[in-house]
C-alpha cells in the first residue's frame, strides 16, 4: 500500500513536469529506453539496487552514463531523485504506472483488459467504442495476456472488473451451486 502511495507520488511529480503531450511522449519513450537497458545490462541494475554501494556513487555512476547517453536532463533529474532518496527500486512499476496517470490527468479512462490470446485490432477499436460509450469520455486500453482466464475476457478499471471469461462464468456458476 505505501509503495503505491509513493509510485503516485513520484509519477505525479515527474508528470507535473510535463507541458504537453509531445513532451511527455518524449521523456515516457525514453524512460521505457532506460528500463530496457536496466534489463538488458543485469549487472548495472544489481549495482544500482545494491544497498552496499553509497547512494551518491550510484547518483555519479548513473549520472555520467545517462550524461554520455545524451538524455533529456528531466529523465536524468529524475532518476538521480529516485536513487538519492533510496527509492530506485519503485522505477519499473513508476514507468508502469505513467501511462495511467497521464490519462488520469487529461480527463482519460484507463482501463486494463486481459485475454488468452491476444486481440485484433478489429476486436480493440470495437472494445474502446463500446468502453468509451459507457463511461461517455475518451478510454485508454493497456492488454495482458493471462492464461488462466480460459476464454473471454476480464476488463478493469480501478478496483471495478467486468469478469467476461470462462473462468468468471465457471466461479459464479459454482457459488451458485454453493448456495443451493
């Protein structure tokens, strides 16, 4: 619950920092570069997340790399905050997260919606209409596989889901049958 509160926090911060779109489709892209070299260069996230190093030579090291890598300044500002105040490891889910809270902001929806088997695009354009149908404002869709749905699909926003799949139908149908 607190590293939630903390993740909206920082990505509120680092959105208010944002004129427009264009800007934070910049900086978003670039971030999203970040964490894949973050996954691609193990060592470097082990010695960035290491409680052994000080936190300033982390701050130094991350600094000139970023600085060689020509980074826009609000990024590198950014992650040196995240390093410096012992918070680095909040990254992944704060990158996860901005794409919600940009949406939030401009008066968009998120909604998350899961699937076997991924969607056409046929299949999405006709979910956002209908989605943005019923909440009468412009939506945002981000997709996940999940296995474990059997069939259909499972569609959340916030702690609201709209439980279309097999596995829904399957549970509702033995609580039923619980219930007599």
């Amino acid at each position: 619950m607190i590293n939630r509160v903390l993740v909206k926090r920082y990505a509120q911060g680092f959105l208010n920092t944002m004129k427009d779109e264009d800007e934070y489709q910049v900086h978003y892209q670039e971030l999203l570069g970040f964490q894949e070299t973050l996954s691609d260069q193990k060592e470097l996230r082990k010695t960035l997340l290491s409680a052994f190093l000080p936190r300033g030579k982390k701050a130094d090291l991350t600094k000139e790399l970023l600085t060689k890598a020509s980074y826009q300044k609000k990024n590198v500002r950014f992650i040196l905050l995240l390093l410096e105040n012992g918070r680095f490891e909040l990254f992944p889910e704060i990158l996860d997260s901005l794409p919600e809270f940009w949406n939030e902001s401009k008066g968009i929806s998120t909604f998350e919606v899961a699937s076997v088997i991924p969607l056409t695009e046929d299949q999405k354009r006709k979910l956002t209409q209908k989605l943005e149908r019923l909440e009468k404002k412009p939506v945002f869709l981000k997709f996940r596989k999940d296995p474990s749905l059997i069939g259909g699909l499972s569609v959340q926003k916030g702690n609201i889901v709209y439980d279309a799949s097999i596995r829904g139908n399957l549970e509702r149908l033995k609580q039923r049958i619980i219930e007599g």
